[in-house]
C-alpha cells in the first residue's frame, strides 16, 4: 500500500531538509563568527511571534517540503525524504522556538544573537512601527532590513536608532 521513494530520491529530500535547517540554525548562530565590534548599549529578547517572523523566510520551505512529503500520488504515499526526516525537522523546528534569540546593539551595529554584525554606517534612515523597525540602507539600490521587535521595546529601539541611524 505505501510505497517508497527510491534511496537517491530520499537522500536528496533529506539533504534538502537538511540545508534548509542549517540556514535556520546560523541565522542566529554562525560558530566561527568575529567578535561583535563595538560596545553593547542594548538587548532585546525576541518572542514566538518574532522568531517566527525571522525564521520565516526558512520556516516557508521547511513546512513545504513536510506538506509535499505528505501528498499520495494516485493513492500511493510516496515520501522523497529518509524515514525519520520528518521528525527531525519538527524537533529542530521546535528547538529553535524555544532558543532565546536577542538583538544585540552596539556602537558600531546590530546582531541577532552571534550571527552577522551590520554596520550602522550601511543604513540611511529607519521606521518603527507596530512591532517592525525597518533599516533602510545606502547606495543606489538601497535594500530594507526589517528588526521585529516585541511592541513594548519599540521605544527603547527608535532611541538607538535615533542616535546612530540616519
């Protein structure tokens, strides 16, 4: 009745799974990252609903490929992925809801947790608003980086952002 994927195909579902996971994992914590330049000023704790939006751009996929995984073709459950892949992705994915996640501020920038630090002097200007600050950088494409920020510490941000931004 149930009928499975042939072993290359499950490997590649997997490795996907897989990468997809990784990139959850290092956009908050990059192992061999540099030392935050600058000094701290500033923390701010993420919750649910802001993780949720910072993963969001890794969770989407994620939860396609468990919904696609799900899918029977002409009544035979076909799965791409190795058995017990599934449950990985939703123990990561649960794991990764329940790892405290901060903004770090500094002098010279931001970080989320130990990942990438960006400069303050790569931003133009900035707004805050209903739990989003938006960082607008520089150039000839400027390109938008949206802070979602629990709405009770919108204020304690838009002050940094005041003195360093813009």
């Amino acid at each position: 009745m149930f009928e499975q994927g042939t072993t290359f195909s499950q490997i590649i579902g997997t490795s996907l799974a897989s990468f997809l996971l990784a990139l959850l994992f290092l956009r908050i914590y990059l192992p061999f990252a540099p030392k935050r330049p600058g000094q701290t000023i500033g923390r701010v704790r993420l919750g649910l609903r802001e993780k949720v939006l910072v993963f969001r751009p890794t969770l989407i996929p994620l939860l396609l490929l468990l919904f696609v995984n799900q899918i029977p073709v002409e009544g035979i459950q076909f799965s791409f992925m190795l058995p017990g892949t599934e449950l990985m992705i939703m123990i990561a994915v649960l794991a990764a809801a329940f790892i405290p996640i901060s903004y770090i501020f500094t002098t010279e920038g931001y970080t989320l947790s130990n990942g990438q630090t960006h400069k303050w002097e790569s931003f133009r200007r900035y707004e805050v608003a209903n739990g989003v600050a938006t960082l607008e950088g520089k150039g000839e494409r400027p390109t938008k980086q949206k802070l979602y920020i629990p709405s009770e510490k919108e204020n304690a941000v838009q002050t940094v952002l005041k003195r360093f931004v813009g």
